[in-house]
C-alpha cells in the first residue's frame, strides 16, 4: 500500500473530460473513477467524509483541496477552479475593485439598510461585488457602473 502513495493514478490527460455544465461535486465523483476515497483523501490530505460531501454536492471544496485534486485527476488546475467558485480575483488595486470597494462600503454606511449578519472577517472583491448588486436590487440604486 505504501507504494500506492507514491505514484500518481496512471490516467490520460484529462482536460477535455470536463463538460461545461457538469457540477463540482459529480465531476469530482466522475474523475475519481476506480480510485477509492480512502485512496484519494489519502493522497489529497482531506478527510474521506469532507470528499464524499463534497462528491454529493453537500460542500464546496476550498481552492487548496480542488488544487490537490485538479493534480491528482490531471485535469486544468483553473477551470477546476473556476467550477469550483474559486475563479481569478480582480486587480485589487484596479478601477473596477476601487469602484466595488467603494460601493461596498456605501451599502455598509447605510443606516436604512441592515438586513443579515456583517461580515467578521476579509471578503473577497467578487463577495464585496455580490453584496453592491444585492443592494442595488434592492434599493433602485445604481453604485456601480
């Protein structure tokens, strides 16, 4: 068993293997294949229950794990990503990020507009944006062009 882990799954590459609509839990179910989840978390350094409720759809999967596993399954690292909700973060020092940051913290000074929980932690510039178009649905108002 040892020397399972030291070698990868001997598969072809893969890339073409990930059809456009396919949901993140069932196409890591899908790439898994033959291997077993003992096999994979093992070589993913997740537990076996977080993968099996992330193949049932039950969990998204950090970017750390989906990188394990993009390199595990041999399949393009981004797009697993990108599947995954973990797509490519704008500029943060960009027009567009100061605009959201900007519209973001309007929503957050707006004493008529306290709906849900704040945030405790950083967010992410694509959560920011998320939370700005919310709002202007909401409110009618237009913050960000």
């Amino acid at each position: 068993m040892a020397e399972l882990d030291q070698h990868p799954p001997q598969q072809p590459d893969r890339e073409d293997d990930l059809p456009p609509n396919e949901e993140i839990g069932p196409l890591l179910k899908r790439l898994r294949g033959p291997l077993s989840l003992r096999d994979v978390t093992r070589r993913a350094g997740v537990s076996s229950s977080y993968l099996s409720e992330i193949e049932r759809g039950e969990r998204q999967p950090g970017p750390n794990v989906v990188r394990k596993l993009a390199q595990l399954y041999r399949v393009d690292e981004d797009e697993l990503l990108k599947r995954a909700g973990h797509g490519p973060q704008p500029d943060p020092h960009g027009d567009d990020a100061l605009e959201v940051e900007r519209a973001y913290r309007y929503v957050l000074d707006d004493p008529h507009f306290r709906v849900g929980t704040r945030p405790d932690g950083p967010l992410t510039l694509n959560s920011k944006r998320f939370i700005v178009e919310m709002y202007q649905k909401l409110t009618g108002r237009r913050l960000l062009e």
